[in-house]
C-alpha cells in the first residue's frame, strides 16, 4: 500500500492522541472497573397485623410501592406480626386472616423471592382461654404459621446477595401465664452459635428478629418508667441480648439486625453491630401514625464490602 506524505496537522494530532493516550494509561488502569458493585437490596416488611380487608388492601398499596421503586428490592423480608391476632382469636378467625395474609403476598403483588420471620401476634392460642385452644390442636402455636409460610423450621439461614441472612425465632409462648417472652432457647442458641461459626468471616452478615436484640424505642412504650427506674417486660427486647451480643463479639462479620415489634423506628450501633427497628407497615394498628412515626417499610441496602445504607420509607 502506497504510503501518504504526513502534513504539519497530522504530526500535532498524531502526537496530541499520544500524549492523552499516556494520561488516560495512568489514571484508568486496565485492571480499574468504573462500575460500583451492586449492591443487594432488601425490603422489610414489619407488623403488618393483617385482620380485615381494609388492612389487606392497604399492605398492598405498600407492596405496590416497594415492588415499583426505582432500583426494585430484590428480596422482600417479612419482620413478624403478618396478622391480627392468633395469640387470642379462635380458629375460624385465624383462619380468615391467614387467608387474606396469602392474597396479599400472592405473586400477583410480589414478583421477588420472600422469606418470613414469625411474630408473637402470628402463634396461635398463647391465651389457650380467649382463643379456646387446648395446646393439642394440629395448629397449636407456631405450627400453623409456619405451614402458612412454607418454613420447615421457625429459625434458619440462607445466602443471598453476597450475605449471610439469619432469621431468629424469639418469641418463647408461656400459655399457663397468657403471655410470652423474648429470647432463644439452648437449642436456637447452639444452633445460632455452630451457624456463625461454619459462615466464613469474609462473609457479611444480617440478622431478623421480630422483638428486637437491642434497642431505644422499647424503652418508650406507656408502663415502662416510673420518676426513679425503668421497667422492661422480657416481651418487648430480648431478655437474652447480652447473651447474644457476647456471641456477635467473637464474630465480627455480623453486621446488622433489623427487627420490628415496636411499632417505631430507631437505630442502635454497639460494639460493631448496628440493631435497626423497622417501624410497622400497620403504624398505631391502622389507626394512624405511632407516636409519630407514619406507617411504613424498611429499605436496606446492602454492599460486597460489608456495609450498608437503610431507609425508612412511608406509603
């Protein structure tokens, strides 16, 4: 091929490209990805105390909202309390509720994987009197919520997204009393313990519970402080945190806990954990706002390099 004379122009282009081409090798290496990780996003979904078809209709418009977000969850988590109330209701309305709990997470509404976490208001008969249980019904307790759900166990873990996810079960029913009680039993707790220990420690990790393992908001129901002291019922933290944060000190890949429970938002950072509440889709069970905090969902998103960004998003 016959070669064409260079003009004055073609020399300084020629060596204007080069020059750049220098700069750009330096500043871009080859190696150097523009492109941020993706982050995994998650939607906690708490205290929905689904009873009626106003409720139902309503936690739907809020699915709505989530499932339509810009950057779309790609997990929806539920925090406990799905209905209203198994604690104390006898089986024909347990039933009914249950039955609008499945039309409102049908995959007509939610079109990403789900994964629950039982609430106390989800256990049936913990007042065996109101809610005419025996103890010996094939539903009794959490049987019928976990049937519901599709959980073979009440507690588990799973990986997604880069994390460790831990679901906790720490509602412990005391029926002879009509209450119950927030902690983990030997079992769980060994099973919480052996979990972390086989999860590699480059793997972050997120933990759901419905009561919440640490928090500030439980300290601001009605009934919890006189002029000297406060008074915390074992049912609205876990009786068992300082058990359960000592075991998160050997482990410092677990990251955050996101809970419910307290209808409230707030945010605890101890000792390398950050403990969310993540208020309630239900608000002051559809009556409005909660001592000020409108009804709504947690967003959480979670990073590779184990951090994470949360918010608070209203309906």
């Amino acid at each position: 091929m016959q070669k064409l004379p260079l003009t004055r122009r073609d020399v300084l282009v020629g060596a204007i490209a080069a020059g750049l081409g220098t700069v750009a090798a330096k500043a871009f290496p080859a190696k150097l990805s523009l492109t941020k990780p993706k982050s995994f996003r998650v939607a906690h979904f708490c205290d929905m105390h689904i009873k009626c078809r106003g409720s139902a209709r309503l936690t739907k418009s809020a699915l709505k909202q989530a499932m339509a977000l810009e950057e779309k969850p790609d997990i929806l988590i539920t925090g406990g309390d799905l209905i209203f109330d198994a604690m104390i209701e006898e089986e024909r309305s347990v039933r009914h509720q249950w039955r609008l709990v499945k039309s409102v997470f049908s995959k007509k509404n939610v079109d990403i994987p789900m994964e629950h976490c039982i609430g106390n208001h989800d256990i049936w008969g913990v007042d065996r009197d109101r809610s005419k249980t025996t103890g010996n019904e094939e539903k009794y307790g959490k049987k019928w919520a976990m049937a519901e759900l599709g959980m073979e166990s009440p507690y588990r873990s799973f990986d997604q997204g880069g994390w460790h996810f831990i679901i906790l079960d720490g509602t412990m029913p005391l029926p002879d009393e009509k209450r119950y009680i927030a902690e983990l039993d030997d079992v769980q707790f060994d099973w919480l313990r052996a979990d972390l220990q086989k999860t590699p420690d480059s793997t972050p990790v997120m933990i759901v519970s419905h009561e919440p393992i640490l928090g500030v908001s439980v300290f601001f129901p009605e009934k919890t402080a006189d002029d000297r002291t406060w008074s915390l019922p074992k049912s609205l933290m876990h009786s068992d945190a300082k058990k359960i944060v000592s075991l998160f000190e050997q482990h410092t890949n677990v990251k955050l806990c996101v809970s419910g429970h307290t209808h409230l938002v707030d945010r605890v950072d101890f000792r390398g954990v950050s403990y969310i509440c993540n208020g309630a889709v239900s608000g002051a069970w559809w009556n409005g706002p909660y001592k000020g905090v409108q009804p709504g969902y947690g967003i959480v998103d979670l990073h590779p390099d184990g951090t994470f960004d949360h918010q608070y998003l209203t309906y």
